[in-house]
C-alpha cells in the first residue's frame, strides 16, 4: 500500500513536470541565465503545541548557489527534529554538494556528493558521491526543467550494519516561477544499488514559496523518503509536510 502511493504521488508529480514542459516549451526560448555571485536562501519551519496534545516539531533548510556561463555550484542542507508526548520521532541531519560543468546544446556534466543521517529509521549515516550527465530541456529566468542520469557510491551503517555498494542515478529537477512573487518546485531522485534492484531509494520534494518582502517568504513543502530495504522494525516511507519561513541572502 506504502508503495502504491509513493508511485501514484511520483506519477502525478510527473505528470505535472510534463504538462509545465510542454506550456513553457511553447512560449520560452531556451537560453542560459547567469549568476556570478553567491546567493543563498534559509528556511525555519517550527510548530509546538500544548495542551490536549504534546508535540514539538522543527525544520531549518540551507541552500546556496553560484551560476556561471560554464559552471554552477550548489549546497546546502537541512535538518528536522520532532517530540511527541517527549517522545523522539523526528531526527534527520542531511547535507549535499554539487558541481556542474556545462557543454553546449544544454548538456552538462556533474559530480555530487550527498549525506545522511536518520536516527528513527535507525540510519547512523549514509554517504553516497559519484558523476553523471544531465540535460536542461528548459532554462531560462522563469522555468528550469532538466534531467540527470548517473553512477554513485554509497557507504552507509543502517540497523547497526556496515554495507557499500554501488548505485544508479536517475533525477529530475523543475522549478517555475509564476509570478514576481509565487514559484513552485519539484525534484526527484531514484537510486537503486546496481547488483540488485530490489534495494532501492526513492527521494522526492514538491513545495511552493510566496514572497512577502523582498526577502522573506513564506514556503510549504512535501518531502517523501522511501527506501525499500529498511532497518529491523522500521517502514519504508517517511512523508514530511513543512510550512515555514524563508530568507534571502
């Protein structure tokens, strides 16, 4: 049932990636903006209640990118924290890197490193880094649309176990800015391990942001975390639904 759902989310996620492609297809001239500075945004979301119910839940976010005309550089990560009743069930640390290099007729490559650590579904830490190839169907100042297709390594200690193994890559990445103040997000990202596909992980995020100065906004977003072979005792899907505030910078 887990499964079903998190496909059936992933197919309507796809299938609104393919019906924004082909409206800005229609309209927007492919070209590549850039940016030579650094520019970094935050994110805070917290909610605490008292009374009748318990509960405490928080999530910060960082990003930061630089564009240039042969090169883009993004990081960033973010970290949740929930209690219930003084119970911990919420504890995730997640941090990542990329480097791209692009090569006309939109092609690039890129090198990534990504980490994890989440310690309900009792994953003390999980790296995984490696190349790959990508494509920008769209790009310019109101849409970006691209896919990625890759190779990886992952070192990961999950129910107290070491394992590596190599991975395979396949992402998507699409962002639309609706207006001068409302932009919406979706990525995607599926990884199985190479020598048995039955071990795979499936990392998504769809959210929307509305501006309220020139700086702050106001951001929701869903992330969903799937992985088909959990540790003893845990399940496969983590769904995280996080209303906060965000910052330019």
């Amino acid at each position: 049932m887990k499964r079903s759902f998190l496909f059936d989310l992933g197919a309507v996620g796809m299938l609104l990636l393919i019906s924004a492609a082909a409206i800005s297809a229609q309209s927007i001239e492919l070209h590549a903006p850039t940016n030579e500075v650094w520019k970094s945004d935050a994110s805070l979301g917290l909610t605490v209640t008292r009374g009748n119910s318990d509960t405490l839940l928080f999530a910060v976010t960082e990003q930061t990118q630089r564009k240039t005309a042969t090169h883009e550089i993004s990081f960033g990560g973010d970290a949740g924290y929930g209690e219930d009743k003084n119970v911990e069930n919420k504890e995730t640390l997640h941090g990542y890197g990329q480097f791209n290099h692009l090569f006309p007729h939109q092609f690039y490559g890129y090198a990534r490193l990504d980490g994890l650590h989440d310690g309900i579904a009792n994953l003390a830490y999980r790296f995984t880094a490696g190349p790959g190839v990508g494509y920008y169907f769209i790009k310019d100042k109101q849409t970006s649309l691209s896919a990625e297709i890759g190779t990886g390594f992952d070192f990961e200690k999950l129910g107290g176990k070491r394992d590596y193994y190599s991975t395979f890559r396949v992402a998507d990445k699409f962002e639309r800015k609706l207006n001068q103040n409302v932009r919406i997000w979706e990525n995607c990202e599926i990884l199985p391990q190479t020598d048995n596909p039955d071990n795979f992980k499936v990392n998504s995020e769809i959210g929307v942001e509305s501006a309220l100065t020139k700086k702050a906004g106001l951001r929701v977003y869903l992330q969903d975390a799937y992985n088909s072979v959990p540790a003893v005792g845990r399940v496969n899907n983590d769904l995280k639904l996080v209303s906060a505030l965000s910052w330019k910078f």
